[in-house]
C-alpha cells in the first residue's frame, strides 16, 4: 500500500463508487472499455521491448556528446530526443528511460538535476500529444471517438509544435549563462539489441494497424506472444500494476459519471476555449487520464478535449501520472519541479486559450 499508493487510493474509490452505485460497478465489463485496455497493454509491452533494447539510451549519450559542453544545447538535445521518444513509446515509458539517462548526465557532467528533470518532463508530456499511443489519454479518446491515425496526428501537431517551440526558447533564457561543463573522457557503454528493437518496430506498427480496426485483443495476444519468443524479459518486467490502474481508472470514473449523470444532463459544452479551460482544469485535480474519462460525452469536440489533457499534464504535479514517475525517480523536491514547470505552463497556456479564442485552434 505505501509503494503503490495511487493504486491504493484507485481501490479505496472503486470501492466507495460500488457501495454509492449499489454494485453497479460490479460489472466491469459495462464500465471498463477493454479494447483501449488491450491496446495500452499491448503498446506498454512494445514500449518495454523498446525500452530494453538500449536504442534510446545509446541515441541519447550520442546527442551528450554532441552538446560541446553546454548546458542548454545538451537540455534541448535531452528534450527533443525525448519529445521524438515519447510519441512513440508512451510518456510514461519514456521517462523510465531518459529520467535514469537524466541523471547519469548530471552526474557526468555536473548541470542541476533539478533543472534538467523537469524540463526532460515538460518534453515528454508535450512530445507524446503528437500520436495515439503517446499517452493513455490519447488513446482513450483515439479508441472511443474512433478517429483516423493520420487524422489525430494531423489534429495534434499544431498544439505539440507550439509546444516545443516554446520548450525551446524556455530552455534557452533559463539556462542562458550557465557554465561549460566537462564530461568524463568515457560514457558508460550500452549494448544494442538490434533484434528485439527490429521486433518492437514491426509489432508497433502491427498493433497500430490493428488498434485502427478495433483488434486489439489480436494486437495484444500477438505482441505477447511474439517479444516471450524474442526476449522473455520484456513479457515479464512489464508495468502491469499501470495497467490494472488503467482499468480501475475507468470503472472509477465512468462510475462516477454514472452516478452524477442527471446533474451532468444539462452540461454540453460547445465552445473550444470552455471545452480546453475544463479539460485542462480538471486535470490538475484528478490528472489528466480520469479527466478524460469523466469528459468523454459532455465535450463537442475531440480535439479540444485532446488538447485540454494533453496541456494538463504540463502543469502541476498532478496532472499526470508523468509528474510523478520523475519525482520518484530523479528524487527532486516538489517545489523543485514545480520551479522550472509552472512559468512555462503559463506562457503555453496563455498561448493555447488565446488561438482557441481567436478560432484559429482547435477546428
């Protein structure tokens, strides 16, 4: 219970939502949309396949090198490699990868961790808006608005550009001065498995494809099958606790939208800027992914509660579950994090409510 303390609480509301329910959540199967659930299973093992072939943590040491021993270039370089990872492997996956990376660096080559963690963070939340499966909470709304994998992409990547545009210029003034570092003569060696990263790039765009076509129990049986035979371990270092709290998520939630439905019957907002304030709102309170879940059906447009989430997750701590894994990996203060990531939630959240407003974006 203390190790897995949102896990907990995810219980503790299941079991509250059931008694006020009087047991209607009993029936998982009504509350619970599998399909997504399978197709969050079956990238989270690709991801993990990904993640264990060392790819990322090779590319990554090659762009350290490349900095020239500066601060901000390394950051950016750090940030753009894990925006470009996040939108392929999950936000969460990615961070297990470039955090751990994060912190070797600043060992390595003294710059603050507490200022290269968060801005790591801000990339991967921003950079893993751009796809379906970047982040659970696109794929909740790709799974339940059944929209065209081109057609997200297409939808998101004015909102994940701005983004990073902004990131960058952020990461230049606040790292602007800041002292030449040295790294040591040797980085740490990573061995490449090119077949297991071969296999997790087929079986990426296998399940995306199928995901498409709603065969996402396909997809899963076939990716597990597949990495047990190329690589056991990635079958069984999974994170299948996210994915029993993805499940929880959605009876929590749904359960509650069910019980406060006749309250909610009236709510049907239609303006992008109302639609993107309460999306993003809401996700500071309960994080982004429940968000989404609670606003599926009283929003008009999918790509303002996309874009709502996804800038969620930006801001405060509890935004996403993102927010978390670096506080509990890079061992950073709250405060700390929320030093580097608060003035550039409000400049990009400024820029987004003022596009919304002026009609330009969303569509």
């Amino acid at each position: 219970m203390k190790k897995e303390r949102v896990l907990t609480l995810l219980i503790i509301l299941y079991v509250g939502v059931t008694l006020i329910s009087r047991g209607e959540t009993l029936n998982i199967v009504k509350f619970v949309d599998f399909n997504t659930i399978f197709v969050i299973a079956a990238l989270l093992l690709v991801s993990r396949g990904m993640e264990l072939s060392g790819a990322f943590t090779k590319l990554s040491m090659k762009l350290m090198s490349a900095s020239k021993e500066s601060p901000k270039y390394l950051a950016m370089m750090l940030a753009a490699a894990s925006a470009a990872t996040a939108s392929v492997v999950m936000n969460d996956t990615a961070l297990f990868i470039f955090i751990p990376l994060t912190m070797t660096v600043s060992r390595m080559c003294g710059v603050e961790l507490a200022c290269l963690a968060p801005l790591v963070t801000i990339a991967v939340n921003v950079g893993s808006a751009l796809t379906p499966m970047g982040n659970p909470q696109n794929i909740i709304i790709w799974q339940h608005y059944r929209v065209a994998f081109h057609v997200f992409i297409a939808s998101l990547a004015p909102f994940t550009l701005i983004a990073l545009a902004i990131l960058m210029m952020y990461i230049y003034l606040v790292l602007e001065g800041a002292a030449r570092f040295k790294p040591l003569p040797k980085p740490p060696a990573v061995k490449l498995s090119k077949k297991l990263l071969i296999a997790s790039i087929i079986l990426l765009v296998i399940d995306v494809a199928l995901a498409q076509y709603r065969l996402s129990a396909v997809a899963l049986i076939l990716t597990a099958a597949a990495l047990l035979l190329v690589r056991k371990e990635v079958v069984v270092t999974v994170d299948y606790v996210l994915i029993a709290m993805f499940i929880l998520m959605f009876a929590d939630f749904r359960g509650l939208a069910s019980i406060l439905a006749p309250a909610m019957s009236g709510l049907a907002v239609t303006s992008s800027v109302t639609e993107i304030f309460m999306s993003f709102a809401l996700s500071q309170v309960v994080s982004n992914v429940p968000a989404t879940l609670f606003l599926i059906g009283h929003v008009s447009s999918w790509e303002s509660l996309a874009v709502g989430t996804n800038l969620g997750g930006v801001g405060l701590i509890t935004g996403s579950l993102a927010n978390i894994i670096t506080i509990r990996l890079a061992g950073i203060s709250i405060k700390e994090f929320h030093k580097y990531v608060l003035p550039y939630f409000a400049a990009l959240l400024i820029v987004v409510l003022m596009l919304a407003a002026a009609g330009l974006y969303p569509h």
